[in-house]
C-alpha cells in the first residue's frame, strides 16, 4: 500500500501511486494507515487526512517547503513501524 498526496495536501492510500501524486511511504496497508492516521493534520470533516501546512500555501514554493518539513518529521519513524520512505526531501 502507497501513502501519496496532492497539491491540496490531501493524503490518500491506494496500490500505486497516479500521475500527479507525490509518494511519500509503502508498506502493509494497515500500518500505512494507522501510521499516516495519527502524524497527519485532520481535516474539520474528521475523516480527511491532509500534509500539514499545505493546504494554507500561498504558492507551490511553499507547499513544498511543508511537504518537505513533514516528511523529514515522519521519517525518521519508518523503520520501526515497517514502512518504506518513497520521497526524498
């Protein structure tokens, strides 16, 4: 299972990666989710995941800066929960 976004922030989960999305990690399906499930910022739906700070970037300059800060935050917390970092910051 793939752990990918978007520009809008929004994080997804599927069994690969389209075109347009930014992968982040892989792994089994259940430690992806549980593990993207309690790191992400919730969105006001409850259900939503997103990558913080990206959806309140004024340019892409921006929300790159946030996906990098996010990814270089989880990362380090991979190897013991058995996932498989996708995107080098």
């Amino acid at each position: 299972m793939y752990a990918f976004c978007y520009r809008s922030g929004q994080i997804h989960f599927g069994r690969k990666v389209p075109d347009g999305a930014i992968a982040m990690a892989s792994g089994p399906a259940r430690k992806v989710r549980d593990f993207f499930c309690g790191v992400s910022r919730h969105a006001y739906d409850g259900k939503t995941l997103l990558v913080p700070g990206i959806p309140e970037a004024e340019g892409d300059d921006e929300a790159e800066s946030a996906l990098r800060r996010f990814v270089d935050w989880i990362t380090p917390q991979f190897k013991d929960r058995g996932l498989t970092p996708l995107r080098r910051a």
